[in-house]
C-alpha cells in the first residue's frame, strides 16, 4: 500500500509518499507527475520499502530533474548504480 499526499507552493510541488512502492504504483505516479508544472520534489521520508523494478523508474526520475528528500541511503546508493 502506498499513500501519496500532494502539496504545493509557488516554487515546486511536493508529494509525500509513505509505505511500499511496488511496480504497481509507477503508473499513478508517473500520471501524477505529467500533469505539473512546477518542479517535483519526492519526499521518501516514510517509505518503507521499495521493489527492485522500481528503482530504474525512480533513476529516471532523478535524472529528469524530480528531486528526493529524506531518501533512505540503501535507495540512493541502488539509485546511484542504476544511473
């Protein structure tokens, strides 16, 4: 299960997202994300677990300009070999 809580201000748009991230929710995500303007900021403070199948999808992301936040160090170092 994963809940996903957007915010936004005048500078980017932050979504909150806290439990698991499976395959399953790149797509909502990613629709998500299609529709803003602003830049996207993830804030993974509160998630707890990742699959594999995601980790290329969150590479691509960063590498498009969405930024991380509170992003565990065992995620970022998968993300970083991915790149």
């Amino acid at each position: 299960m994963l809940k996903i809580v957007r915010s936004a201000n005048a500078d980017f748009v932050l979504f909150t997202l806290s439990g698991y991230i499976d395959s399953e929710h790149i797509a909502e995500l990613q629709a998500a994300f299609d529709g803003e303007t602003l830049p996207i900021v993830l804030d993974l403070l509160e998630v707890k677990r990742v699959d594999r199948e995601v980790v290329a999808d969150l590479a691509r992301w960063n590498a498009d300009g969405i930024k991380f936040e509170n992003c565990p160090a065992y995620l970022r170092e998968w993300i970083s070999r991915t790149q």
